[in-house]
C-alpha cells in the first residue's frame, strides 16, 4: 500500500512539473513572439529612407527672374547725328537743342544661382513641414535700345563717355539683387512610391526676402572691365514672396535626391519711392518674379 501511494505521490510531482514547464514556456512565447510575415515588412519599410519623418540637407537653386510689373522706371534716351566725316555720334539728351526723351526700360529674364539649408519634417506620411535659410540671387536683365544696329559694340561710334564703341549694345546690363531668403512651407507627399524608389512631393507657402545689396552691372565684353554701380539705397530691400514648387523625391541609398521646379512671385514693390529716390516718375511697379529647377540632397 505504501509503494502505491508512494508512487502515485511521484506521479503527482511529474504531471505538476510538466504543467509548471509547458506553462513557463508558453508565458516565453507570448512576451518574445516570432517574426511575423507584417513585422518584417515593417521593417523594411522604416529603412526606406524615403519614409524618414525627419530629413535635413543642402539644396542648390538654379533660378531664372526678373521685375514684373504695370510700370517699369524710364530713363533719358540720347539721339544719334553724323558728324563731319559721317560718323554716327550719341547726343545725350537734354543737350542745347536736344529735348529729354524717356523711355520705359525693358526687361529679359536672367539666370540667378544660390542655395539653401533646408529641414522638412512629416508627422503623417503625406503631410508635413519645410523651413530653410540661404543665400539667393535675384534681379533682371536691362534690354537697353539698340540706337545703332547689331547686337554687339560697333566700334566706330563714340559713346556718351568720349570713347569709341555702342555702349547701348543689349543684353550685357544686369541688374543684381543679392538676398536672404527663409522658406516656410506646407509639405505634401504621396505615401507610397508611384514608381519603384520613387516618390512625388510638393510644396506650398512663403518666402521671407532681405536684400543684401543691389548691384546694376554692364558687362564689358571688351576688356573684362564690367561697369558696377551700386544702387541698394534705390530698392525696398524687404520682400514676401509665395512660393509654389512641384517634382520627385528619389531615393539614393541613404539620402534623398529631391529635384523640384519652383515658382515665386514677390508681394511688395521694389522700387523705393520718396524724395531722395531715382525714381521720378512715382508710379514704378515691380516685383520679384522667378522660376527654375532646386536640387537637394537630404539625409
């Protein structure tokens, strides 16, 4: 009876111990769970780099501008006579006999570089916020009347400065704006990729304007000597501009290619009006107006 007892006492103890083992292990599994099939996608979605949340990096801007606008300024245009030898030569204007004759300036589109630190940060995965700072070049060409022919120096006229040559050849004069710009914008993304490693993104918002200084350059193609003047106490030198920017978002391993066609356009008038102004006239119009292609790299 004894041995019986004794046992059914030990296989008591084996059942018990087998229950506390099977139980111990189930408890390991439930707190360490197996990959699942959803786990390991996840995984690789989050070493997408085009899924990063935060992404910062360097943009290059390769912009084309000008100053559109109702008005732009005038200047006093010279009139041409044949000397004695029947060479033409400038008359500046007002001279005796010689009335003032304005004549609204006329502007080309020029190509204006700069660059960019910029942030963008996504809360949701199509939705999110962009901010940068940089440094940008904004301005236009000056298209000056062409009074003698040709489109380069015509070397047998005597300009207004006493010296041979047309100072009046077009497309050399440039008017340079040097700025800081700070981007805000909203953010917006397609959430997957609409070819393999690609994505679409664009933009929305403002761009906060301080110029430096104003430049007006004639390049003298001649000598390399080009003809600067500073005009920066003649330009409002604060702008806000709204600024649109489209493209796709590639992925390069472990940054983020972003080439965006961007478009801005200035709010507030360039042209400094008041009494110590070159500007006479007083109804002068113009603002900031650019477009062209950012390339960034983000990390």
């Amino acid at each position: 009876m004894k041995i019986m007892k004794d046992s059914i006492m030990k296989t008591k103890i084996w059942i018990s111990l087998l229950v506390l083992v099977s139980i111990s292990v189930t408890v390991q599994a439930q707190q360490k769970p197996n990959p699942t099939k959803e786990s390991i996608l996840s995984q690789g979605v989050e070493k997408n780099v085009l899924n990063k949340k935060f992404r910062w990096g360097i943009s290059w801007n390769q912009y084309w501008t000008t100053i559109s606008g109702s008005q732009n300024p005038s200047f006093s245009s010279p009139n041409l006579e044949k000397d004695a030898n029947g060479q033409l030569v400038l008359i500046p204007a007002g001279s005796p006999g010689q009335p003032k004759v304005y004549t609204p300036k006329s502007f080309f589109w020029k190509p204006s570089i700069g660059f960019n630190l910029r942030a963008e940060y996504y809360p949701l995965s199509f939705l999110g916020i962009g901010v940068g700072i940089g440094m940008q070049q904004r301005g236009t060409g000056i298209i000056n009347p062409d009074n003698t022919g040709g489109s380069f120096s015509n070397p047998w006229v005597i300009g207004l400065n006493g010296k041979q040559g047309d100072p009046d050849s077009t497309y050399r004069e440039r008017l340079r704006f040097n700025t800081i710009e700070v981007p805000v914008t909203v953010l917006l993304k397609t959430p997957k990729e609409v070819i393999k490693g690609v994505k679409l993104s664009a933009a929305a918002g403002v761009v906060f304007v301080n110029t430096d200084y104003v430049n007006d350059v004639f390049l003298s193609i001649e000598d390399g000597f080009h003809k600067e003047k500073d005009l920066t106490n003649s330009y409002n030198l604060s702008d806000l501009g709204l600024q649109f920017s489209v493209g796709p978002e590639i992925n390069a391993g472990n940054t983020i290619l972003q080439v965006h066609f961007v478009y801005s356009k200035g709010t507030n008038n360039v042209y400094k009006k008041g009494a110590d102004s070159i500007f006479k006239n007083g109804n002068e119009d113009g603002k900031h107006e650019t477009f062209g292609f950012r390339v960034a790299w983000l990390f």
